[in-house]
C-alpha cells in the first residue's frame, strides 16, 4: 500500500510538474503518461499479492490458485470486456468523427476495429472451453487494439494506450493469468519505445472534446474498477466458503477416523448435521440397499421440516422401488441431481417427480454410496427450494465426498465384520466358536452377573469319526450343519449355543431355575436325535448318536 501511494504522488506531482511551469516544458518532455505506468503497475502487484491489501494472517491458509474462476464467472467477466470494448468503439466514433474532423468512412473503421476485437473476447467461453485459451484470446484482442490505437494516435503520443492497458491489467488480477499479461505487458512497452524513437515529441492541442474524452476515459475506468472489485470479492468469498467447507470436511473426515460398527449410526448423525452448515438441506437420509432388494434407512436429519413433508424414520425397511431415483441412480452409477422438480419430464419421470412434489420437495441429489464398486446404499439431500447451478455444482462437490467417506467406513465396517466372524464364529455352521463361547462364559461369571445360576450342556456326536470315514467329508460337513440346525430350533433367544470342536458343541443356560430345567433341555436333545438326520446325499438318512454332559454355575466349580 505505501508503494502504491507514493508512486501514485510522486507520479501526479512529477506530471503537474512537467506540464505546467515553463521552467520544466522546456527541458522535459510531457511524461506523464509514460509515468503512470509506474502507480498502475505497482497497483496490479499490490492486488495480486496482499488481495486488495488485506492483512495476511498467520496461521494456515488457502492458497487462491490461478485459473479458478467458476464458468458463468469467466462468461459474465468476459462479457464485461466485450461491453467495455463497445463503448471504447462507440467512443472512438464519436472522438474521431465529431473531436476530429475524421470521415465517416475512417471513424467507422476505427471503432469497427475495436468493436470486433470487443465481440472476440465476448465470444471467448463459446470459441474454447480451456481457461488458456480464453485468456489467450482476450490477450490477443487487447494486444491488437493498444497496438492499433497506438499507431493510430501516434501523432498524439498514444494517448488513450495506457486506458487499455490499465483495463487488461485489471481484468488479468481475476482471471489470474500471469503468462499472458507479462506478454501483454511487453507489446504495450514495445509500442511506448516505438513512439519514443519515431514520435520523440509532438504538440497537442488541448480542446473541450479532449476533456470531455478524459471524463469519459474516468467515468469508465471507475466502472471498471467498481465491477472488478465487486467480482474479486465476490471469489475471495467464494474461497473463504471453500476453506470453510474444507475445515468441515476434515472435521468430518477426522470424526470418521474413529468410526466402527459399534458407534457408526452416531457418527452418521454427526456427519449429517455438520454437513447442514454446507449443504444447507431440508431433508437428508442414508439408505442401505440389502440383498432382497429393499432399502433400509439408516440415518435421517431434518432441518426446518414441514409437516408429511419426510415419512421415513430410522430402521425403516421400504421396497426399493418406493424410491423412483434409485432405478436411474443403479444404472448409471452417478449422482443425479434436480435443481427445480417442475422441470422434470411428466412423460418419462412422472413417478420421481411426483414422489418429491407432493412432499413439497422442489430440489434434490441423490448419491451412490460405493465400496468395491459396488453400490451399497444412497445419500440423499432434499430442498424447499429451487436450487440454481452453481449452488449445486459446489453442493455436488460436497456431496460427492462424503459419499467417498461413507463408502470408505462402509469398507472398513465389512472388514470388521469379517474379521469378527473369522475370529468369534465357525464357518460351517455360523455358530459361536470356542473363543465367543470363552468370553461369554467370563461375562456371565464376573460382576453382578456372576450370581446368576448357569448350567452348560456338552454335546458330543459320538459316531461322527465313522460317518466321515465312510461316507466323506462331504457328507460329515452336512451332518455337522443339520446337528446345528436341529439344535438351534431347540435353545431359546436368550441362550447361546457354540461349536467348540470337530463333533462337540455347548449349550449356556444362564438364569438356570434348578437342576431339573437343565435336565429338561438335555431330554428334549436327546429326543430329537432319536430320528434319523438326512443329507442331500444319494445315501439313506443317518442315525446320530449323542452323548450330554452337564455342569452347573456355580455348584460343580466357578472356573471356566
């Protein structure tokens, strides 16, 4: 800011100077434009490297990258230019035409020329879509005319050069090109040296079309600068959401670090309602698709809801086709996204669209959640509101991200599950294995619990040897899983059975009434196996023959 300032003062005394007291017109010449140089350049470093001289803070910070712009920014900024332009052309009509004497025919070409350079910049996101190439038209067209103004005032020290100069140095602070403008920057210096050697010096006439010039040249350089401020603040804000969004984002990726099967829903809870303060929804619910092809809710946050407007609950089980979006989402395996529900098709979409309508929901997106490209299950975001692009364009981005996060804890709580169930269940039978029988005998026998009365049931195939000898292992895995299957229908919920070796399993009867009930269920095993047990075998169903011991808790010992 102080550089700024003092090359602007030194700049202003040094021009008044020159151009006003005899003493210094005769012995240097008027450059004053020449000297402005100096303030506009220092104002372009200035803007480019302290952000309209805001203080820097220490701490972290999000480093604004060039190129960033949105597409309707770089549209409406480059419309801008081609508004500019025209009423540059519309000026150098009239100024060569009325202030000048010029022909028709001549002021004509001279504003055509600057006109078409005008309507090639406005047409820039139309001829490319890469940001380079954009900028590299813009440059083209702003080069063309300070070269072309530069030799058509030639004879006036190129006077009216420095206000495209200062307009492109402007425009390039937001389109953060710096490669284009230091060639900008050389083509309008090559062009002050070519007037400098070939116009050394030259008399102007001052008149009232000369002054009205430079009110206009003022008027439209404030404009400007209002503009582009207003833009340049407008994608400071648009940064500052951004590192707001991402300081969230690693809040919620930290939180998730935590996560397992045990405190998932929480978690889930907690994702969505921090994510509210991005996505700013009135509805959001997860969905787990299962393997019979309904959907089971999992998680829901509401947000200013209307009444009937969401009838779903957590745990809710729905088939999956109450869900009109889940069909387009299965086949393209990509979000899909409504900014406005009354633009949706009636002849193709009637379905989705009126299972949002009549909920009052005007605007959604629907996510895939996917582990091992897979889809496993469905975020989805409802609004009052109708949503505009760009609104969703940074909403998707959001979303899209914590879909990755729940399909990467979706990953992880599969690998849990599966690592449980190789290290507390066997793999024939789904029944617990010695090491969950081991700790659910020790959480019954400690604390409180341990005064309760248990009364364990061993059961042992006693032919199981001979019926693997002679018939295979084929056959003796299938026996093994009928004897489960049969015991299984025998024991109550609150009973737990357990495979705790090749042919022997365990029954735990907590909260056992007497010896008598223990008795009771040894009976009813010993009943059911007096039937023979058929295999899928081209054999003839097998007997079983069992052998039950029983211990008690803690009458015959309390160690396990």
């Amino acid at each position: 800011a102080q550089i700024l300032i003092s090359a602007i003062v030194i700049s202003f005394i040094f021009g008044v100077v020159t151009e006003n007291l005899p003493f210094f017109q005769t012995r240097f010449p008027p450059l004053t434009i020449l000297v402005l140089l100096l303030p506009v350049s220092a104002l372009y470093v200035a803007l480019r490297k302290f952000g309209l001289f805001l203080e820097r803070k220490s701490g972290n910070q999000v480093m604004l990258k060039e190129g960033a712009l949105s597409s309707d920014s770089r549209a409406r900024l480059f419309q801008m230019g081609n508004f500019v332009f025209a009423i540059g052309a519309l000026a150098a009509f009239a100024l060569f035409f009325f202030g000048r004497d010029y022909s028709v025919r001549e002021s004509l070409t001279y504003g055509g020329v600057i006109l078409f350079c005008g309507a090639l910049i406005g047409f820039a996101p139309e001829l490319s879509h890469k940001e380079k190439t954009q900028n590299l038209i813009f440059m083209i067209a702003a080069a063309i005319v300070i070269v072309y103004l530069g030799l058509l005032t030639s004879n006036y020290g190129g006077m009216t050069s420095w206000v495209l100069f200062v307009f492109y140095l402007l425009f390039s602070i937001i389109l953060g090109d710096r490669s284009h403008t230091v060639v900008f920057i050389i083509v309008a210096i090559l062009m002050e040296l070519r007037l400098w050697f070939f116009v050394p010096s030259t008399e102007i006439e001052i008149s009232q079309n000369i002054y009205l010039e430079r009110i206009a040249v003022m008027l439209l350089i404030y404009y400007i600068i209002r503009y582009l401020s207003g833009e340049y603040h407008s994608r400071l804000r648009g940064y500052e959401r951004f590192a707001k969004e991402q300081r969230l984002l690693e809040r919620i990726s930290n939180s998730f670090v935590s996560a397992n099967k045990e405190n998932v829903g929480q978690k889930v809870d907690e994702m969505l309602a921090m994510s509210a303060e991005i996505l700013a929804f009135n509805h959001a619910y997860l969905c787990e698709l299962e393997e019979n092809y309904d959907a089971l809710i999992l998680n829901t946050c509401l947000r200013d809801e209307k009444e009937g407007s969401f009838p779903y609950r957590p745990r809710m089980e729905l088939p999956r086709s109450f869900f009109p979006v889940m069909d387009e989402l299965m086949s393209k395996k990509e979000p899909v996204i409504c900014e406005d529900i009354t633009s949706v098709s009636l002849e193709t979409h009637r379905e989705q669209r009126n299972y949002f309508a009549e909920r009052g929901v005007n605007a959604f997106a629907a996510v895939p959640i996917l582990a091992d490209q897979v889809i496993t299950g469905m975020l989805v975001v409802e609004y009052y509101e109708r949503n505009d692009l760009r609104t969703n364009a940074n909403r998707q981005y959001v979303l899209q991200i914590i879909a990755n996060m729940l399909g990467d804890i979706k990953k992880k709580i599969d690998y849990e599950n599966r690592v449980h169930r190789y290290a507390f269940y066997d793999t024939k039978t789904a029944l617990a294995n010695r090491n969950l029988l081991n700790y659910e005998l020790e959480r019954l026998t400690e604390g409180e619990a341990g005064s309760t009365r248990i009364a364990l049931l061993n059961v042992e195939l006693i032919n199981f040897r001979t019926i693997n000898n002679t018939y295979g292992h084929n056959v003796g895995d299938q026996i093994i899983v009928k004897v489960a299957e049969i015991l299984e229908k025998l024991v109550e919920d609150k009973d737990m059975i357990a495979r705790s070796g090749t042919s022997q399993f365990i029954l735990v009867i907590p909260n056992l009434r007497d010896r008598e009930h223990a008795l009771t269920y040894a009976n009813e095993i010993m009943e059911a196996f007096s039937r023979p047990v058929a295999t899928h075998q081209d054999i003839e169903a097998l007997f079983i023959d069992i052998s039950i011991g029983i211990a008690l808790y803690p009458e015959d010992g309390r160690k396990v």
